[in-house]
C-alpha cells in the first residue's frame, strides 16, 4: 500500500483540493502536514463549491479518514466554523478527523501582528491569519498546542503568560490597544469541549494505519516557491510546503514515503508580493485572470497571472523529487492565440544553470520563451487525451520535456469529471 506526497509545485493555488478529491478514493487516509487557514482548497461537487482552509481535501470522501498533522497551526474558532459547515452540509466528521496533540493553536495576537507587521513598510502580502506569528512562537518555544487545550490549569497559565508578554509589545512598541485577557481565557477554555474529541497521537496512527496495509496522501498547503527555505524568500510562506515538510509534519519518517506527486498549474499565478519573471502585467495577465477566475479562494484577492515557467518547474522538481504530476486549469489557455513557455533565465546575458531564489536575482532574471501555438477549441468536454487537439498535446510534451516530469492527469474544469487520466 502507498504513501504518498501531494505538493503544490508553483506558489499555491494550482488545484490541489481538486486533485486530493479526485485521488481520495484511491486512499484510505488524507493528510494535510503544514500551513494552516492561510490555505483555500477547492472542491466542486455538483453545482456545490467547498473551499476548505483546515480540514484535508479527503473530508468530502465518505470513506475517507482525515489526519491533520503536528507541522499545521490550527485556528481553533476556523477549525469549529469548518466541521460545522461540513455537518450542514451532510458531512460526518467526527469520527473522521484526528488532529496531531502536538499541532500549535494560532492564539488572536497572532493575527494581531500579523497585521501590523503588514502595516508597515516590509509587506509580504500575507493572507492575515496570523501564520507567521504563530510559527515564530512555535520556534521560540513559546506555542500553545492541541495538547494544552486538556489541562485547563496550565492552558490558563500559559495563555496570560504570553499575552502578558504580547501586551507589552503590542501596546509599547506599536502603540495599539490592549489585548482582553479575560476574553482569550475564556474563549481558549472553551475550546476544549469541542476540540478533545479529535486530539491524537498522530505518528502512532499513522504507523498503525500503514502497518494494516492501509493507504495515505500527504496534502501539501501553499506550493514549493512558497518554501521558507527553498521558495523565493522572503516572500514566501512560513512552513515547508515542500515534500520533506510532509515527514517532519506529520511524524512519518521517510522510508515509508512511496511516492511524490506535484500538482502544476498550466500557467503561472502568484498572490501577494514577491518576484515572479513570467508575470503578464497588462491585457494578457488581465485576461488569465479572468478566464481562470484567479482570485484568492481565502482572501479573494487578485492572482497575479504569468506564463508558465519550465525552468521554475524543474528547480521544483528537484527540491521535491517529484515523479508524476496532475497538469490543472488546461482549458483556461483555449483562448490564447499564441502560449509562451519560459524554458531558461538569462542573468546579466549568460544564461542560469539553476533556479536563483534571491530576490535580488530574481527581480533582474530575463525569462527565455518558446511561442508554442493556441488550440482556439473549448477542451472542457474532452474526456480522452487521444481527443485533445493536436496543439494541446504539443504544449503538454513541451512543457513536461522542459520541466522533466511525467503528466499522469489533466485537468481541463473545475468538476471532478472534467479530468483526463493518462
Ligand atoms: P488549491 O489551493 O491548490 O487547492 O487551489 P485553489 O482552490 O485555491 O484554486 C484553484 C481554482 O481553480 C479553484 O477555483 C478550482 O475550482 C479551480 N480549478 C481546479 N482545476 C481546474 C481546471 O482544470 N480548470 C478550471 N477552469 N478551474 C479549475
Ligand atoms: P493554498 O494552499 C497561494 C501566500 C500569501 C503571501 C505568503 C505569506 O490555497 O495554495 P501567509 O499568510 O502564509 O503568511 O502569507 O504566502 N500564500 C498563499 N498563496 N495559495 C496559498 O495556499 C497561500 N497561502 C499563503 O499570499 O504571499
Ligand atoms: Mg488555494
């Protein structure tokens, strides 16, 4: 039985909720490793649209049991508001769902310095939820876990602890209101009626699961560019979305890991700051954004929409070891008269052996294209690659020879049928 990894390859958003779904009959356990609430995950049933920010993409499968891991950090009140969207919408999640003891509790100053860290001048364009914060106490030793949430005395010691030291910094340093104690006390020992329920040792039932026979999908958050250590720093996310986050996030070492499946967008989008070479500023950018309806699934805002990188995706490729990919959103470049494809970057007139993730760099790289040519033919009811045009299936090996992965499915619409597999 598998193991599997499932990572975003570009910088988020490339369809990964989709491909979790689609796959999740084919796993008996879905687990997201990193990331939290700054994720939106999008699953289309039917008419129905589910966007998911916490719970794994498998929930929407019945059969399916969902693991969310040590390396996630959990806003408790999203985690409640999720499974009570679910349940309303005939979902059974508990008894499903198993949370890492050890995953951290995004805390309210969380998100409060989250955003007056982006009030200032060094913005990263974060999605607000208070992701970085969180991982920084968690590094300084300071979290507050899942765990905690069982022993009310300490729970309550450790909370006034930190926000006393918050408080310090939030009124003296940034001039801000105070935060209410009393209130996150309150609110943080509640949680704990709802949450108990879900807590568990996730290594221990995973390495059971798996010792059963049993199959898991690792569910990647965010994309590889987004890394804080590989992506393009400091625009980036702060976990390892990466697939060597996938062990250290969910406890499983890597012998037991089968296989690493990257999940590519067929062009190129980024949201919040940051350099992107291929990025399309006017008509044809506005176009992309359009015709792919790239907007935020979290924030809504604006994706930024470029053409797609091959020398990105190989670097991609490499920190991964991504064998096989799912190719999504196909069908959005059926109106382009002409597709470029980025195959190297030229730095000062000599071309890059390898992916420079300095900003410095990456802000100064000349992107080299190809012009491949359109197909000018709605594919969204093509159900068989033998029935893709012919230049579809030119711009597919073109951009796997360049990229040096093998596409296994395409996705050409939002819908779980509206995917090819190869
Ligand atoms: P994720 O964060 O990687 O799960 O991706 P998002 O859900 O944030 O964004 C992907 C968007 O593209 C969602 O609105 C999906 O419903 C949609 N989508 C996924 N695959 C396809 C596809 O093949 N074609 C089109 N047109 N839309 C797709
Ligand atoms: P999914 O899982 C795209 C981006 C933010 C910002 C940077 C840091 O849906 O692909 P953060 O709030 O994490 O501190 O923001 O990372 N970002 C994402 N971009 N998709 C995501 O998730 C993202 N999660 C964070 O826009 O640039
Ligand atoms: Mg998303």
């Amino acid at each position: 039985m598998s193991v599997s990894v499932l990572v975003g390859s570009q910088w988020g958003d490339e369809g990964k909720g989709k491909i979790v779904d689609i796959l999740g009959d084919r796993f008996d356990i879905v687990a997201r490793y990193q990331g939290g609430a700054n994720a939106g995950h999008t699953i289309v049933i039917g008419d129905q649209q589910f966007v998911l920010h916490l719970i794994p993409s498998g929930i929407l499968r019945e059969d399916v049991e969902c693991v969310i891991g040590n390396g996630v950090v959990i806003d408790p009140q999203a985690l409640l508001d999720e499974i009570k969207f679910l349940e309303d919408h005939g979902f059974k999640v508990k008894g499903r769902l198993f949370i890492s003891h050890n995953a951290h509790l995004i805390m309210p100053y969380h998100k409060i310095i989250d955003s007056i860290n982006e009030s200032g001048d060094n913005k990263i364009g974060t999605t607000g939820r208070g992701i970085g914060p969180c991982y920084i106490d968690k590094y300084d030793r300071k979290g507050i876990r899942i765990v905690d949430l069982l022993d009310k005395v300490e729970l309550e010691k450790k909370i006034r602890r930190n926000i006393e030291e918050k408080n310090k910094i939030i009124t003296n340093v940034f001039n801000k209101e105070e935060l209410d104690v009393e209130k996150i006390v309150s609110d943080y020992l509640a949680f704990d009626e709802a949450i108990d329920q879900y807590i568990t040792d996730v290594p221990v039932f995973l390495d059971e699961a798996i010792r059963n026979g049993k199959s898991v999908l690792m569910e990647g958050a965010q994309g590889a560019l987004l890394d804080v250590d590989h992506g393009t720093y400091p625009y980036v996310t702060s976990s390892n979305p990466t697939s060597g986050g996938a062990c250290i996030g969910l406890g499983l070492p890597p012998t037991k890991i089968s296989s690493v499946f990257g999940i590519v967008k067929a062009y190129t989008t980024r949201v919040g700051f940051g350099p992107f070479p291929t990025e399309l500023l006017g008509e044809e950018g506005e176009a992309l954004r359009t015709w792919g309806a790239e907007f935020g699934a979290t924030t809504g805002r604006p994706r930024r929409c470029g053409w797609f990188d091959a020398f990105l995706l190989n670097y991609s490729r490499m920190i991964n070891g991504i064998e096989r990919v799912a190719i999504t959103k196909l069908d959005v470049l059926s109106n382009m008269d002409e597709i470029k494809v980025c195959i190297a970057y030229e730095l000062d007139g000599k071309r890059l052996k390898s992916f420079p993730t300095t900003e410095s760099q990456l802000t100064r790289v000349v992107p080299i294209y190809e012009t491949l040519p359109g197909w000018k033919t709605d594919i969204t009811n093509v159900r068989s690659y033998d029935d893709l045009p012919n230049e579809t299936k030119n711009y597919l090996s073109f951009i796997s020879e360049h990229s040096g992965f093998e596409i296994s499915i395409i996705s050409v619409g939002p819908k779980r049928d509206q995917t090819i597999e190869l």
